[in-house]
C-alpha cells in the first residue's frame, strides 16, 4: 500500500520538479525514436534477424543467402581455356532475372602470421638432424615472406529475393541455390553455402579486420543473454568521417569505381585483388528486365535521333553542310544501336553494376597510401577511383555480404561488359598440418604451395621437364622434406644409381 510522506519529514531525495520532469521525458521520447538514424553500432548493421539456416531477412519482405566459392585456374590457362571460362561465366550470370540480386564479395583480411608459421615448422624428433630441420624451417619462413600468405582471400556470391514471408522464400532461395551451386561445378569452382553462424562469423571478420578480436557465439546464448546476433558481432563503435571511417584499430575509406573505359580489360579485378592489404571488393549486379531494357534503348535512340534533327536544322539555317553533327552524337548514336543489336540478336543481357572497394589501414597514412595504390589501378585501366564523400556508413554497410546496395551509383553494362570482371585468377593450394609438404611457389600470387599428397584424392605424383630444368632435384627435395617431416617409409628405386647408401 502506497503511503504519502509526511510533508513535515520529506524522506530520501527530493522529488523532480515539473520542469525537469517534462525535459527528462522529452530526451528519453526522443531516444525511443525511430527516425531511420542509427544511434548503436548495432543500430548501422542493416539486416533484421539471422536464421540457423543461413537465409537472412535484410528487410521486411527481402530474404538472401551467401555462397562461398573457391577460385580456379584462369590467369595462367590457355587462351581457349580462358575463353572457354568466360563463356560459362557469361551463361552464369544469365541464369540471374530481374527477381534476383546478387552481389560478389572479395576480401582480404589479415591471418595471424604465428598460425602460418606453427604449419609450417618442423618439429624436433632429436635423431641427429634436427640441425636441418631448423634450416630448412628457416628457408621456409623466407619463402613465406616473398609472398602474401599474411592474407585470407575469400570469395562470396550473395543473393536475394522479395518475399511476402519465410515461408515463401525459402523454396525459392533453395531453388536458386541448387541452380547457382551447379554452375559453379560446371566451372570447376568448389561451393558451399555458409549457414547463419558462417555468415554471422564472416561479417564478424569485416568489422574486426584487424584479427584483434576473436569471434565466440553459440545460437543456445541469444535467450540466456537476451543479446541480439548483432551484439556478437558488431564493434564497440563506429567512427564516421566524411571521407573516411574507423573501426577498432583499423582506418577504412569506401569508394566506388566509376568505369569510363570503353574497352575493359579481365586483369582489371586482379589487380585489385593482387593488392597486399586487408580491403574489401564488392560488386552489386541486378539484372534489367529484357522487354524493359531494350525499351530504355530505343528511347535512347529517339532522343539522340530528335537531337540530330536538331544539329541538322541549325545547320540549314546557317548554311553549312548538314552532315557535319556533334562527334559526341554521333559516336553515341552509333553505340546505342549496337547495343540494341546485342539485345535483340545476340545472348546479352543489361545489367546494373555497382563496383565499391573498401581499403583499410592500421594509420591514416597507411590507408592513404592503400587509397593511392588501388586509384592507380584504376586508372591504369582508364577508370576512375572516387572516393564516396558523406557516404563512408553507406558504402560499409554496401560491402557486407547481404545483398543490399546502399549507394545509388550505377552502371549499364551488358553481360559480356559485366563477365569481364571475372572473379577467377588462380587455384591456391595450402594445406595445414604435420603431413604437408613444401612444394614450391605460386607462380602467379608467389604463395607457398604445402599439400599433403596423402589427403589429395590422387596421391600419386610425376614429375616432367626439360633436361637440365631440375627434375632429380626436385625429387631429392621432396625425399629430404618427407624424411625430415614425416615419419613415412622412403623406398627409392634408382636404376642409373644416382642415390647411393654408402656404409662406413
């Protein structure tokens, strides 16, 4: 039962007055506001919720998915072979309607150099040769340096679709699933979905570039803990520029690529993901429906039409020659019909590109110089690296595996202009554990090659050469390595006696 104090013996603290009252409700009102501005850092993360499954509501009545594929040999492949797997790569981004949107994710994130180095030492067996093994550890570590295994490079297809509710989305993002997951077989690209602990790990890796911070979630913590998905893996805060952003220890700056050439070349993707720093390269695509696309062109073409008519009555009217036009009209008049050409004739198709890049640094000097690095990249390619200035949250945000592009800055391409940026460039092979062998380098990305032939599903090897071009070496070498490695038996069948045991 409430009892009012005695007014003669006021106890505890004083009550607020009216005034103070009203102001206190009026902040706390204005808090519980929902006005679209984040005021968390969980808050920016955009997405709803996060199934078990994988599948992730971004919004009301829009649901995605993310796929991890692996890369396959196409830089150092044959000129037939390379146009064998543009093609394929042409006939898969065909198989996406307007329904669909996907987007391409490329990260560079940094691994903890102790983890590359413990796969790659020799432990001591104290037999008398753990002098080489040092060595050869040694030689090792050098090896590692020339290269840029310091980087975890991933590939990511997300995509999604609208959808009254889960229940209709599902199907349908399983059926799209099973179709995306069978074209990359027919690459030759291993694929895998990632379930919802993956795809929450994975953008836990993003917001925590620096590797600072381990990401430790359990689906049985969310009722005990009462946290949301978003509080396992967003940062302590977010940090804001107009050019620039800071997460954790990291400094980013998101930009987008404004593509001006107008021939591109399939290098232009390597490069950027040739760079050796931690950054993010991301690719929104939608495909135009058909009907609606070649529609837009013909427009297109009435105006340029309508103003040639122009150009051409001014022309009259001053007495000189009416075939003289713009060259801008003419040239663009002229691209404009044979894209028409391709729409109608050909198996093209318009797609809508959003290129953003995303490069990080542990300084602000750093960053910049990473911004410089990749703006020449660009514009050795004839393109253009602009900086998204008062829009460094949305382009962040547009980066995450999610399918959601939040920056309205987009380019017309038709399917062979959008598969010129081909996301393959070569097969790595590392493999970790006591059983891996040091087989060289990369030739392309200079990556140590370490394979266990035993966990290969052919573990048989030959080695083929020119005279002289270091065969025999080559198989004394991976003698010496398994001897000082394993504990395998070593059977040497040597007819021109070029291995001899001689005993004391």
């Amino acid at each position: 039962m409430f009892r009012k104090p005695n007014s003669e013996k006021p106890v505890g603290k004083p009550l607020l007055n009216k005034s103070e009252r009203k102001k206190i409700d009026h902040i706390v009102k204005k808090a519980k506001r929902d006005d679209g501005i984040p005021r968390t850092a969980q808050q920016s993360i955009p997405f709803q919720r996060m199934f078990t499954d994988g599948i992730c509501r971004v919004r009301d009545g829009y649901y995605t998915r993310t796929i991890q594929f692996q890369d396959i040999n196409y830089q150092l492949s044959q000129q037939e072979d390379k146009t064998a797997i543009f093609e394929e790569w042409c006939s898969f981004l065909n198989f996406f309607d307007s329904s669909v949107r996907f987007e391409l994710s490329f990260m560079n994130t940094a691994t903890d150099a102790e983890d590359f180095e413990r796969n790659i030492k020799i432990p001591p067996k104290r037999d008398g040769f753990d002098d080489v093994r040092a060595e050869y550890s040694q030689m090792l570590k050098t090896q590692l340096a020339q290269g840029n295994n310091g980087l975890t490079k991933t590939k990511y297809l997300t995509f999604g679709i609208e959808a009254a509710s889960m229940r209709q989305a599902k199907p349908r993002l399983d059926h799209i699933q099973n179709d995306i997951l069978n074209n990359f077989r027919r690459l030759g690209a291993a694929a895998r979905v990632l379930n919802g602990e993956e795809r929450l790990r994975l953008m836990h890796a993003m917001f925590h570039m620096d590797g600072a911070e381990k990401f430790r979630f359990d689906w049985k913590q969310l009722p005990k803990s009462g946290l949301s998905v978003k509080d396992f893996i967003a940062p302590s805060a977010f940090a804001f520029n107009t050019r620039t952003f800071q997460v954790g220890g990291l400094y980013g700056a998101a930009s987008f690529l404004n593509i001006t050439a107008s021939d591109l070349s399939d290098q232009l993707l390597k490069d950027f993901l040739g760079m050796e720093s931690s950054q993010i390269v991301t690719m929104h695509v939608h495909s135009v429906d058909q009907n609606k696309a070649i529609k837009t062109v013909k427009r297109t073409i009435t105006e340029l039409d309508r103003g040639k008519i122009e150009e051409q009555k001014k022309a009259v009217r001053a007495g000189y020659d009416i075939d003289i036009l713009p060259s801008d009209l003419a040239t663009y008049g002229q691209d404009a019909k044979n894209l028409l050409k391709e729409l109608q004739s050909q198996n093209e198709r318009m797609f809508l590109l959003t290129f953003l890049v995303v490069n990080t640094g542990r300084t602000p000097q750093e960053l910049e110089t990473n911004v410089f690095q990749a703006a020449s990249i660009a514009q050795k390619h004839n393109c253009q690296l602009t900086r998204l200035d008062f829009q460094q949250e949305e382009g962040l945000m547009s980066s995450l595996p999610l399918a959601q592009n939040l920056i309205e800055v987009q380019r017309a391409l038709t399917t062979s202009s959008t598969a010129i940026f081909i996301p393959f460039t070569t097969q790595e092979l590392f493999q970790a554990g006591p059983g891996a062998l040091y087989y060289g380098l990369n030739a392309l990305s200079n990556n140590l090659i370490m394979v266990d032939r035993k966990r290969l599903k052919n573990p048989n090897g030959l080695i083929l050469g020119t005279p002289g071009s270091g065969k025999s070496f080559a198989a004394k070498r991976e003698i010496t390595n398994a001897f000082l490695s394993t504990d395998d038996d070593i059977i040497v069948c040597d007819p021109e006696s070029e291995v001899r045991h001689e005993v004391a």
